[in-house]
C-alpha cells in the first residue's frame, strides 16, 4: 500500500478505514439500502481483487491527493455530484450507475460530500458493497466487474481522477 507506508507520516494521515462486506441480494429491495450480511471484507481482501482504498481527510486533502496523482500518474480530474437536484437525467444516470459494467482504465473516486456504494465482484462472482464516505478514495482496477448507487441520502459530491483524457466507458456484463 505505497500511499499509507510512505506518505503516512509526512501528511499525518490516518490509518484506512474501509467498511466493506458482502451484501443481500438487491432482487425487489432498493437498491440505496446497505443490504448487509454478517460477512465482513477487509482491507486486504479488497487489495486481493486489486481494489485500493486510501483515507484522505477532506479538511485538508489538496497536498496528499495532489501526491497521490503524481505517484500514480493521474493526469486530469473532475468533479461530479449526483443528486436529484444536480445531475441531469438523474433517473436514467443512477439506472446506468448501478447496471453492472467494467472500464479498461482504472475508476478513481475520491468523496468530498454526501454517500454511496460500491459494489465489485469477488472470484467468486458474489457483490461485495463498499460504503463510501467523505475522505473515502477508491481506485477500481481495470476490467473489474462493479457499479455504483446512492445511499437514502441521495446526494454525493466526489472527485473523479483520471491517467489520461476522462473516459467513462462502461462495458456492461451480458445477463447470464
């Protein structure tokens, strides 16, 4: 975890906080809710399906995350909210965020404000939800089965990083 051993000290970061674990089924449930089982994931079994997960406080992220981008070669960022009130289309993007896809660039969010979930695929092809809070950055590897969706909240305001120009491109998982 390059960001946490070397940069720890200089920009007194905490330790990372994830809360991930396997989730219920989403079937007729709405889907913003945090369907949780007793199956907790850790750190490690996130860094296992390649899943990178580092705390940034929001109180004062410039610097570390501007060291982040230079250690990983994140070019261009951008910022997004979603909410009812702020995302055109809000219904047909939240639809689309949570139909299951894959990128071939790395997903990068960094959350700024608000809440939500992802969730990716373990080798075994069962959702883990990670919960996503202010100071929560998360990179998705690329090719890894995921999708995202809003809390009960219904309002998050996240920095999405790129390596190059932004592309979203989702590849979406034919039904079995």
């Amino acid at each position: 975890f390059f960001f946490s051993k070397f940069r720890l000290l200089k920009f007194s970061l905490p330790l990372p906080m994830v809360h991930a674990y396997y989730m219920q089924d989403v079937g007729e449930q709405d889907q913003r809710l945090p369907l949780k089982t007793e199956r907790e994931v850790s750190l490690d079994q996130l860094q296992a399906l390649g899943v990178l997960y580092f705390s940034i406080p929001v109180a004062d992220f410039e610097a570390p995350l501007a060291e982040l981008c230079k250690e990983r070669s994140y070019k261009n960022q951008d910022e997004i909210i979603v909410s009812p009130e702020k995302l055109p289309n809000y219904e047909e993007k939240i639809k689309g965020f949570f139909k299951e896809h894959l990128h071939e660039d790395e997903e990068i969010r960094y959350i700024v404000e608000g809440s939500g979930y992802f969730d990716v695929r373990d080798q075994e092809d069962q959702w883990i939800r990670i919960a996503m809070e202010p100071s929560d950055l998360i990179v998705l590897p690329e090719r890894i089965y995921h999708r995202f969706t809003l809390d009960e909240k219904n309002y998050i305001k996240a920095k999405r990083l790129f390596k190059d120009d932004p592309k979203w491109t989702p590849i979406y998982r034919e039904e079995k």
